[in-house]
C-alpha cells in the first residue's frame, strides 16, 4: 500500500528532491531515485552530511545514485538554501 502510493506520487510530479544523508543513500530513496530516472523525472539530491559516501574516495554519493540525479538534469546541493537556488533557476 505504501509503495504504491509512493509510485503514484513519483508518477505525478515534475521533480523529485532526494535527501541523500547517511552514511550511504538509503535503500528506498535510491530505488525512488532509479524510478523517477527511469520515468523521465527531474532529480535533486540535497546532501548536507559531511562524512564522505560511495565506494570512490571524495565521493559525494554512490556513483551510480550520482549518475541518475547528473543524467536526470538535476544535480546535488549540499544546503537547502543552495538547492533552492539551483531549482528555482533551472525553473525559468
């Protein structure tokens, strides 16, 4: 029930913003990630942990949960005024 309702968000926005923290991305937010990449949706990731994630030494993220946000047209903030900044100017 609530994978699906969570399906029919991604189905029904412009964008998905991911909060990419931890100490690697969460299972479920990646594969929300993958799916929204998949549907052609617009992705932000927004990472203010400073500990370093993904298997490459500076790595933000998992490259792979990298690649789909950088493909999507979207990009990683690492505050949310920034992030903001970047979808309000992608937005015009």
């Amino acid at each position: 029930m609530i994978g699906r309702a969570n399906q029919e968000m991604i189905d029904a926005a412009d964008t998905l913003v991911a909060v990419l923290d931890g100490v690697d991305v969460d299972s479920g937010t990646a594969s929300e990630i993958g799916y929204a990449f998949g549907g052609g949706k617009r992705i932000y990731g927004l990472r203010t942990d400073f500990r370093q994630s993904g298997e490459n030494e500076g790595a933000l993220v998992n490259l792979q949960v990298r690649y789909f946000i950088d493909a999507s047209g979207g990009t990683v903030a690492t505050n949310v005024d920034n992030l903001f900044a970047i979808m309000f100017s992608d937005a015009e």
